[in-house]
C-alpha cells in the first residue's frame, strides 16, 4: 500500500508537524511505502528524520492565489499513491483533493487540527465541493471535527505523543535552570508559536500582575514567529524583559519541560494541544483557556479558565496552583503516563490505529 501524507503546515517546529512525525516514526511501516509533501523547506533535522524512515520527501509551493500550478504538480506526485492523507484546518485542503482526483487517488483522507481558519469566508465558499471529494474524515478531536466536518461522520484520532519521551527527570530540570539562570525561580512557562491565536500579550500582562505578588517568578517563552518583536518590545515597555526568556524555536522542548513549573496557555482558540498531552506526561500542572477542549484534561492536571475572567484573576489561579505545581515529581509523571496510555493518547495506540484505518 502506497501512502502520500501532505502537510498543509510549515515543516518547522508546531503542532501539525509534531502530530505528522509522531505518527510517521511510531507506524508500522511493512507493506507500507510512504511518501511526505511540505509545503516548505524541510528542517534539516527532519528531513534526516523522514531519510532514516526510508519516506520519499517532496517540497512544493502552496499558494491559494496560485492553486492551479500546485494542484497539477501535485497530482502528477499523488497518482503514484493509493492514499492520500492531508493535514490541515480548513476546507482549502480541496486544492489536496482535486489533485488527488486527478491523480486517480481513490481514497482521499482529510485530517482536521483546529477548531476555526484563518480565511473563514473562503472556508465558507469551497465546503460544498470540498465535501464531495474527501472521502475519509478524520480530526483531532470532536470539535475540530465538528466545526469542519458538521454532522457528517468523522473519526477522532488521537494527538498521540511518545510518553516515555517526557518522563520528568531532575537531571534536564537541573541542567536547563542552570543555563537560563533559573536554579532558585518559580518557572511560568508557554510552548508555541508567536502568532495571534496563542494569545502572548494577555500571557504577559497575567505575568507582570503574578511577578508582582511572587518577585522570584519568570516567564520562559518556547517558539518563534511573526509577533515575536512585537511581544519583546512589550516586555521591555512594562519593565519585565529581564524576567521573560525567549528561548526560541528549541531542538529538545521535552528538556525544557522539566524545567517548567506551571504552563500557562491563554490560547484564543485550539484544536487539541499536543504540548498539553506532552506536559502532561511530565507531571506539569496546565493553566488554560476554556477555549481548549475539556478532553485535554486526562490527568486531571489541566485547569479551566475564561479570558474574560481578566488578567488579575489568572494571576491569581496561578498563585493557588503554585503548591500543588511545586510538588511535583517522577512519581506525578509515571501516573500521568500512565493514565495517558490508558485514555488512548499513547502514539503506538494511535499509529496502530492510522495503519488500520489505511489497510480497511
């Protein structure tokens, strides 16, 4: 069976490439020969990743504005695949599956990571068509599903992760606070990308209000993107840059989170947070929006909290869970780990699962 995994998103450091690899490394690949599309240059530590797999990598440009040139080259690509499997948010993943109609593909599985896009209008324009060309629905969770798919049947495939990956361990925490200075501080902490959705600003407006009440308090932001001069520049206007680190886009983030303390994710909206499954399994105890999906709470370590409940009442939240966050430890972690395997969230579940859903 000849499988062809299209990636709508940048092949960088986020969470629909993180689910992608994930899922890609933890298959069963006998009878299998798969293929991967990027819509962008490959990091190179990926792209070793997908070499050591044996999967034939392709980079196309993807361009709404200029769809035509990307669905033909596209289709020349996928009529060599029995399946294909897009990833994305929106129903713009039918310049996927007309290439994969014209292509020949006859199953055409679409796999939804969000719960709203960024081109709501167009969205609205092409989901007629769009639904009758993908043949297979797949989501993250139900209401990415929901908002994608409507009342049509879907399946919910689960934001595996490899747990035994981010068992919490005292020697990365050392390690980690040592460099960044952090050996005596109470470590607030958020892992995404600087874009609009994961909400920055409010997160340091919550932090200048909890640093006030708790002085040894620090922020450590994982991720890069468009905004992030932007949020630095707010740092250094309300005084507090030198309390905020910006690591960046880091190679090892499951270091970095035995490092953290509390995660905080004032998120405007999601689909299901693999960086929460992952935090998790560390023991790390969650503040979040209630944007995210309740499902995201296997351990009962994920805590609820509107927006509009304000900055000062989150930095209060933060301050309650503070006891309960600071006692964690390797113990917190295995039952978190283990609660996670027994809900379905372990990628070998998940990828036994995928590779039964091809072969059906």
């Amino acid at each position: 069976m000849k499988l062809l995994v299209v990636n709508t998103a940048p092949s960088r450091r986020n969470g629909i490439t993180s689910v992608i690899l994930s899922q890609l490394q933890a298959i069963d690949k006998n009878g299998m020969e798969i293929g991967y599309v990027s819509i962008s240059d490959i990091l190179p530590e990926y792209q070793k990743i997908f070499d050591s797999l044996g999967i034939k990598t392709y980079i196309l440009s993807r361009s709404i504005k200029n769809a035509i040139p990307y669905i033909y080259r596209l289709s020349n690509i996928a009529r060599h695949y029995d399946i294909i499997h897009v990833h994305g948010n929106s129903s713009t993943m039918i310049m996927e599956m007309l290439a994969a109609k014209f292509g020949g593909v006859r199953i055409r599985c679409v796999h939804c990571h969000n719960t709203t896009c960024s081109v709501m209008r167009l969205d609205r324009l092409l989901r007629p068509l769009f639904y009758r060309l993908c043949n297979k629905r797949f989501a993250c969770g139900d209401a990415a599903g929901r908002w994608l798919y409507g009342e049509r049947e879907f399946e919910v495939i689960n934001n595996g992760i490899n747990t035994e990956n981010f068992v919490f361990d005292t020697s990365k925490r050392a390690a980690v606070r040592e460099q960044y200075n952090l050996t005596d501080k109470i470590v607030l902490a958020n892992i995404a990308n600087f874009v609009s959705q994961k909400n920055h600003s409010f997160l340091i407006d919550v932090f200048v209000k909890f640093a006030y009440k708790v002085p040894q308090a620090r922020l450590l932001l994982l991720g890069a993107g468009p905004l992030m001069d932007e949020i630095k520049q707010k740092a250094v206007n309300l005084a507090v840059d030198d309390k905020i680190i910006f690591a960046g886009s880091v190679p090892n983030p499951a270091d970095f989170l035995s490092a953290m303390d509390i995660i905080v994710m004032p998120s405007l909206f999601e689909g299901f947070p693999v960086t929460l499954m992952e935090g998790q399994a560390n023991g790390l105890t969650s503040l979040v929006s209630d944007t995210i999906t309740k499902k995201t709470n296997i351990t009962g370590l994920v805590n609820y909290l509107s927006l509009s409940a304000g900055v000062d009442v989150w930095a209060s939240k933060i301050e309650e869970l503070l006891p309960v966050a600071l006692s964690r430890n390797n113990d917190t972690s295995c039952k978190a780990i283990l609660n996670i395997k027994q809900n379905g969230y372990d990628i070998k579940q998940t990828a036994t699962r995928l590779k039964q859903l091809y072969f059906e």
